[in-house]
C-alpha cells in the first residue's frame, strides 16, 4: 500500500512494538481482575478482547473483563489506582527510581540505532501510544535514550481507535506536504481502525497500517495463535504484517 518514492512520516505504538508489557501492562491487568474477582484472565482471554479492536486501554478493559465474569464492578478510580500500584508500584509521577512495579520487566524490543539508522535515511519519526505519558516518557527518554521525541500519550488526545493524536503527530511531522505518506506501526487491531479511521477523516492523506504481532506470540510453540493473531490484522484491514518491529527498516516506505 505504500507509495513508492513518496517521503515517508513512521508513526510507531509503544506497548507490544517498543517493549514488551507481557510481564507488566498485561500482568497488571490481570492482577488488578484477580484482586477484584479472584480470577486471572489468559493471555489468550485478553488477546481475544484486544483482538474486538475497542478496549485498548487497559483500565477500560480490566474493568469490561470483570463485567463479562459477572463481577460486581468497582469505581474507575479506584480501580485505576490498583492497577498503577501493580505496575507503577509508586507515584507515577514521581522519581522512576523509586518505581518497584512491574514497569522494571519490560524488555525492549528495539534500540536506540534503530532510531538513528530511521534519522540517517531522512524519515520523521514519533509516538502514539496509549501508556501513561510517565510510563511512555520513561521507556522513550530514559531507557532508549531518545532527546524529546515526538509523541502522543493517554490523555493527549482521545483513545484510539480514535484518529485525532494519529492525524495530530502526523501533522506536526510535515504530513501536509504533498507526496508525504504516513505510516502507522501497532500490534492490536484497535492501531488498524486507527489508520483507517485516519483515512476516513483525511481522505487526501496516504496512510499506511502496519502490523505485528505483540511479542508474547512470537516463539515457535505460540505459531498457531501468532498466525491467527495476524489472520485478524489482515482481516481489520492492515496494509502488511511485519514479522518484528525492526522489519520495517526493510519496508519500502523506509527503505531510503
């Protein structure tokens, strides 16, 4: 779907694309329906919700699991500070060294050359995620080292699959010069209906949904369920399915 030779905008998704939040966003999540229900959902379970493409915030969608296991249903706040304690396990604005949760289990799944080497071949880069802007700025600026990067975080704009942070970042990266194309990289379908959502609303605008799988589908005795995962992607509408997040310096759109 890219457009051969046109200038590209590379818009990324952090949670599943940037690091993997197995081990804590997804772990918080279940934590925080067990601490209300005394049932954890499966990965599977929370993969078949994410996979419905309207509950990609985690709070929203702790709190729909809990409706569906028939729970009686706690106050949003509340629950959302159970949830940051989980994961945060401190102030979340406050010092990231004092943060004990399970934000410190994050594995990256890229490097800061990845950014240089996009940087190097003359492409705009950014963030629109739906992590918490310190949960996001902490991953971005501390942990890969990025000066001041250009993103949209929860609470910036309304959550996707809503297109306004997506057309936003776009925007203020150059997407109304004419011939530029932007491209979108996510691992959920609710990242897919926010591509097509953006071509909805900017007709004129080339977009390009790019997908992959999130990492805790990428080993060998998870193919069976990868294949369906990105079977769903491609039916909401992906352009291509990468095989990982570094698979786009190979894409033509930024090839160089």
């Amino acid at each position: 779907m890219d457009v051969l030779g046109s200038p590209t905008i590379l818009l990324f998704d952090i949670d599943g694309v940037i690091r993997d939040v197995a081990g804590s966003y997804r772990r918080a999540l279940q934590c925080t329906v067990q601490h209300y229900c005394g049932w954890q959902p499966s990965a599977d379970v929370i993969d078949a919700l994410k996979a419905e493409g309207a509950w990609n915030n985690d709070w929203d969608a702790s709190l729909e699991l809990l409706r569906r296991h028939g729970a009686e249903l706690p106050d949003r706040a509340a629950l959302i500070d159970v949830f940051s304690g989980f994961y945060f396990g401190g102030d979340p604005d406050g010092d990231p060294s004092q943060w004990t949760g399970f934000i410190g289990d994050e594995p990256l799944l890229v490097d800061a050359s990845f950014f240089a080497t996009l940087s190097k071949r003359k492409l705009s880069w950014g963030f629109v995620s739906g992590a918490e802007p310190p949960s996001a700025r902490f991953v971005l600026q501390q942990r890969l080292g990025l000066q001041d990067p250009p993103l949209i975080a929860m609470g910036d704009a309304p959550d996707k699959p809503d297109p306004t942070g997506l057309i936003r970042l776009a925007k203020a990266l150059g997407a109304s010069a004419e011939g530029v194309q932007v491209a979108y990289l996510g691992d959920t379908v609710a990242d897919v209906h926010t591509v097509i959502k953006a071509r909805e609303r900017w007709p004129e605008q080339p977009f390009v949904s790019l997908a992959v799988a999130p990492p805790h589908l990428q080993t060998p005795k998870q193919a069976a369920a990868r294949d369906i995962y990105e079977q769903r992607l491609r039916e909401a509408g992906a352009d291509q399915v990468l095989t990982t997040t570094e698979a786009v310096l190979h894409w033509e759109g930024a090839a160089g």
